[in-house]
C-alpha cells in the first residue's frame, strides 16, 4: 500500500467519523445507548463474520500474542465507545466532534513515551495549543444547557480511550493484520455490549414503555454498525500499520470540522465565539503537530534509519 492511498484511507475514515456524531445523535432517540452499541457492533461483527465464511476475508489469529490484542479491544471499543455514547447524548454535536478532534494531539503526546517516537520544538507547541482549544471548547459548552458537564467529562474520557487504542493499535500491527484487529474489535463490543443491553433490560423490566424505532433509526443502526464500524475501523487500522501514530492520527482534524458542519447545518446547533476560538486553536495546532520537518542532510540516514527500525517494530 503506497502513501497517496494510505492518505485515502485517511480522509475516508476521518469523514465517516465526522458524521458518526450527528448519526449517534439521532440513533439515540429512538435507542438505549447500550441497545444501540449492542446492535452496532453485532451487525458489524456479523458482516465481517459473512465476509470471511465466503472467503473475502481471511483473519488467521494462530500463534500471535493476545495481549496486545485484548489492550486494543478494552481501549477500543469498550472503553471509548462507552464513554462516548453517553457523552454525545449529554453534549451536543459541535462539541463532541470538537474536543476528540484533539485525538492527534493526545496521540503525538503519548507516542513519545510509549512508541519512542520525537516531537520537536515546535510540535510541542502546537500540541500545547490543541490541549488549550480543547480546554476553550469544554468550558465554553454548547450554549442553551446544551452541554452537560458529566458529558463533557465523558468525552473527555472517549479522547483519552482512543489515544491509547492508537497507540495499542500501533504496536499490535506488527503481528495483525488491519482484518484480524478489526474482527477482534468489533466481536469484542458485540459481546461486551450486548451483555450490557441484557442487563439493562433486565433492570428495566418488561412494564418499561417499549421502543419503536422506524427507519430512520435502523438506517443510523446500520451507518453506525458497516460504515462506521467495519469499514471506518479498517481503514484505521489499515493506515495505522503503514504511517506513524501522529501521522496516522492527523486525518482526525477533519472530523471536528466536519462534526462541527453537521451540528449546525442539520441540528441548528448554536457555535458561541469561545467555542470558534476553540476549534481553531484545536486545528492551528494540529497543523502545527504535524506538519513535516525539514531535515538536514547529514541527518537523512540517521533518520531513514529510525523510521524504518520503527516499521519493522525492531
């Protein structure tokens, strides 16, 4: 895979996220937030399930660790999923896409200490300036009680989730292939989430009013559980086994945007001047974080060097 079409896979998956938000929104109102996960990833793990009985996909899990593999899965998709489902129904869209389009950020700032990996000067200040948009957009909520402080936290707490999946993620493509961690994700949320739909069912009782989801919610069912689950997770995977955590992670500054587009084009959701300010210092310093360095030529081995020993996971 070369890297224009890494960079696809990139935009593809950044885009699909995007709407996520504004799906997810709608989803629950006809939907648990727990019955709605449960469905999601049972349909995607049924999909990827059909796609290897026919032959189409070929997963092979012999003689790999399975450590790595269950960091992955507890960070994404339990972990985030959870927190971020709940989030999104306590916050609005804007606000959500907003604060995990920082997702780069945080990734860049944990792949220093767990992946080696250098940031210089100057990402480090456009790492500071992304946490500081983060911290203007969750103060500045989504205006008219909008956003609910425990949602924010909850976000907040989705965008420390995906940091680490990347970077598990990162580390466990060097024995998976972008099929076999995708099936192991999505298995992964079908079943922990659909024991949590039980339970709640369970909880509630029959006496509780019934749900009756029309179309619309079964069609937001199955945005969530093909595209934004199968192929949005692929693509993920699939970029993250050819580029590096931070570069791999950069394509998440288009979700916020386009989060931020859906929640006001489709929900009249309102954007205040701090929450702007916000998602322009988030972008600036995504910007910032990723651009590409120049290096010097003595220094291009020595660099070609590490990139490559990184790839190879020596």
């Amino acid at each position: 895979m070369n890297s224009r079409a890494a960079y696809a896979a990139g935009i593809a998956w950044s885009t699909i996220f995007g709407l996520s938000f504004l799906v997810t929104k709608s989803a629950l109102e006809a939907f648990s937030p727990f019955t709605l996960l449960a469905l999601r990833f049972g349909l995607a793990t049924a999909a990827l399930l059909a796609l290897s009985a026919a032959g189409i996909l070929k997963p092979d899990f012999r003689g790999k660790p399975r450590g790595i593999l269950v960091l992955v899965c507890l960070f994404q998709p339990i972990l985030y999923f959870t927190s971020e489902t709940f989030g999104v129904r306590e916050t609005s869209t804007s606000t959500a896409g907003l604060i995990l389009g920082a997702l780069p950020a945080a990734v860049a700032a944990l792949s220093v200490p767990m992946l080696r990996e250098r940031l210089s000067g100057a990402r480090t200040a456009g790492l500071a300036l992304s946490v500081a948009g983060v911290s203007l957009v969750a103060a500045a909520g989504g205006g008219g009680g909008a956003d609910e402080p425990g949602g924010v936290l909850l976000v907040l707490g989705a965008l420390a989730s995906a940091a680490f999946y990347n970077v598990f993620s990162r580390r466990a493509s060097r024995f998976y292939g972008p099929v076999e961690i995708t099936l192991a994700m999505m298995a992964s949320g079908a079943g922990f989430f659909g024991l949590a739909a039980l339970a709640e069912r369970l909880a509630v009782g029959p006496a509780a009013p019934g749900i009756r989801p029309g179309a619309e919610a079964w069609a937001a069912v199955a945005y969530l559980g093909i595209l934004s689950s199968v192929l949005a997770f692929f693509l993920v995977n699939l970029s993250l086994s050819r580029l590096r955590a931070a570069q791999a992670s950069v394509f998440g500054a288009l979700t916020p945007l386009i989060a931020l587009a859906a929640g006001v084009l489709v929900r009249g959701e309102p954007v205040s001047l701090p929450k702007a300010a916000g998602a322009a210092a988030i972008l600036a310093g995504l910007w910032i974080t990723n651009a590409p360095e120049r290096t010097a030529p003595a220094s291009a081995g020595v660099g070609a060097a590490a990139t490559n020993t990184e790839r190879t996971g020596a």
